[in-house]
C-alpha cells in the first residue's frame, strides 16, 4: 500500500519480496562458492568449468535481484512522483527525497 507525502508517494517491495530477491542470490552465491571450493581439492578443467558456470549465474541472480527487487526507481506521474522502493534508512534518519 502506497504511504503519501504531498507530491510523494513511497511504494515498498514486501518483506517476503525483499526475502526471496536475497535468497535467490543467496544460494547461487552459496552453490558457486561450493563449486569453487570442490574446484581446489580436485583441480581439473571439469570443476573449473563448473565454478566458472555457477559464478556467471550467481551474479546473474545478483543482478537481476537488485534490478528488480532492490534498487531504487522513480515513476514520473504529473499528479506524483512515486519512489518505489527507497531505502528504509532514510525514514530512520527522517531524510525526505526532494520534489523536483
């Protein structure tokens, strides 16, 4: 649900959202760093192959985590400006992003 500030709305990603975005990159970030650990007590092309593979999709979770889920985007309306997903540090600090 969106909260009101004036010009501003702040839209959130549900903690559930923001908790399956760090677990999806979570894990492939785990599997590649197993992968790499298997790769030092067996060094052969096979495993540095694997761990090669597994680190390209970890970051590619990563990234698109963040992309989708994590980074912080604004909506242009002419009624609004609509911030989705804005850190929630700057509610702790009281900082409000400024209506341009």
């Amino acid at each position: 649900m969106p909260e009101q500030d004036g010009l501003i709305e702040v839209w959130r990603v549900s903690p559930q959202g923001l908790s399956t975005g760090y677990a999806l990159a979570g894990v492939t970030a785990l599997a590649a760093a197993v992968r790499w650990l298997t790769l030092a007590v067996h060094p052969d092309l096979e495993h540095l192959t694997s761990a090669a593979e597994a680190t390209a999709v970890a970051l590619g979770f990563g990234l698109s985590s963040w992309w989708n889920l994590l980074r912080v985007r604004l909506e242009l309306t002419p009624e609004v400006i609509i911030m989705v997903n804005p850190s929630r540090r700057s509610d702790a600090t009281g900082l409000r992003p400024a209506v341009i």
